[in-house]
C-alpha cells in the first residue's frame, strides 16, 4: 500500500510539470522509482521510458488541440535523436549503476539550472539546421541514457535555434518526448529487464491526470513561478543523488 500511494504522489508530480512546462517533470521519475520505490537505476530507467511516453502523449493531446504543436519542425527535429536514443539505450544497460546515478545527478542539476534561467527568447536569423540536427541527437541520447524525457533542453533548443514562441515550444516538445522515449523503449525491449506493473501503472495513470491539471494550472499560474519550484526541488534530488553515489 504505501508503494502504491508513493506511486500516485510522485506520479502527479511528473505529470504537472510536463503538461504545465512540456519537460522537467521526468527527471523526477527516475529517482522516485529508485529511493522510494526501490527499484534499480536500470529498471528505473526502463519504468521512467514508459510513464514518461504514455503522459507525453496524453500532454501533447490537449496542446494539439490548442494548436500549439508544430509538427513537422517537431518531427524533423526527434528523427535527429531516434538513432542515438535507440544505440544509447542499448549501451546503457551495460554501465555500472553508481556511473548511472552520477550522469543522472549532473542531468537533474542541469535541468534544475535551466529552469532558473529566463525564459529563452527566440532567435534571430533564421533556423540553422546543423545546430537543430545536433540538438535533436544529443537529446536523444540523453532520452536513451537516463529514460528522461529531455523537456528542460527539448524547449530551448526550440526557442533559440528553431524560432518557436515558447508556448508553441512547450507542444513541440512533447511531440519530441514521446518519439525518443519510444525509440530507447524499443531498444531496451530485449535487455530482459523486469518491469513491476503494480508500480509502473498507477504511477502513469497519475502522471496523465497529472499532465491535465499542469496543462491548466500553467495557464493560470506564473510560468516562472512554475518552474522555480521545480527547480529546486531538481536541485534537491541531484544533490541527494549525488551524496548517494559517492559516500
């Protein structure tokens, strides 16, 4: 029973960031699987891929239908990290687990950093397709290293080198989400890793209520207020991760 209520609050969290800031909400997921459910960073990694697919593409409904999902530059931009999130994934599961926590902790500082910042304001000068191209991979590889979505580097990397309003950013990047979580997905499909569905579902069915109250919450609330909460509590869990690698 208290797995299953851990798997509910922390589920709602995911879920509320990633539909009220299109990323940060699943660089939660893996470490509340890990220190509260108990899982493995290997089995978290895999459990995270999927609550993290399946709440994307409930968030990425409702921004459709608001028409703020660009879908070709989106598309475009996640075929870049198919092939490193799938060869990525595939690698992963051969990595130590202390070396996995401490990529992990890195990543959730940055994610909490890049929240911290000002929201991005759009470029100028056109769209540089090198740059969306090598964005588009390494966020691929991330997605297939650490079973994270990629939001906190998905929707700035739209803003500044795509040139998208960062609402529009937000939709897009879920569409970007949901494609590389499914491609790492598929690559660990064979790894035999074991899946405990007692947890993994209702912390998904928690997550895509989550995603709809964050959608609305996000319109009605500071988005910067928003996103400093997560911040902190990102730099709360990368700290701790990081402790907890090293000691």
């Amino acid at each position: 029973m208290t797995a299953l209520i851990l798997a509910l609050v922390a589920g709602a969290v995911v879920g509320l960031a990633l539909g009220g800031l299109g990323g940060g909400g699943s660089v939660l997921a893996v470490p509340a699987l890990t220190y509260l459910i108990g899982m493995s960073p290997a089995e978290a990694i895999t459990a995270s891929l999927i609550i993290v697919a399946l709440t994307s593409i409930t968030a990425l409904t409702g921004h459709a239908r608001d028409g703020n999902v660009a879908w070709r530059t989106g598309l475009l931009f996640a075929a870049a990290g198919i092939v490193p999130a799938m060869l990525v994934g595939t690698a992963a599961g051969h990595l130590p687990q202390a070396g996995l926590t401490l990529a992990f902790a890195a990543v959730a500082a940055l994610a909490a950093l890049r929240m911290l910042r000002p929201a991005p304001a759009p470029a100028t000068g056109g769209t540089r397709p090198a740059r969306a191209g090598a964005a588009g991979a390494g966020l691929g590889a991330v997605t297939g290293l650490l079973g994270v979505g990629g939001g906190f580097l998905a929707v700035p990397a739209l803003t500044r080198v795509l040139n998208l309003p960062v609402r529009r950013a937000i939709g897009t990047s879920l569409l970007v989400i949901t494609v590389n979580s499914l491609a790492a997905l598929g690559a660990r499909a064979g790894t035999g890793t074991p899946l405990d569905w007692s947890v993994i579902a209702p912390f998904t069915a928690a997550a895509v209520l989550g995603a709809w109250d964050g959608k609305r919450y996000a319109q009605r609330l500071s988005g910067d207020t928003l996103r400093r909460l997560f911040a902190y509590a990102l730099l709360a869990v990368a700290a701790f991760m990081l402790a907890d690698a090293l000691i």
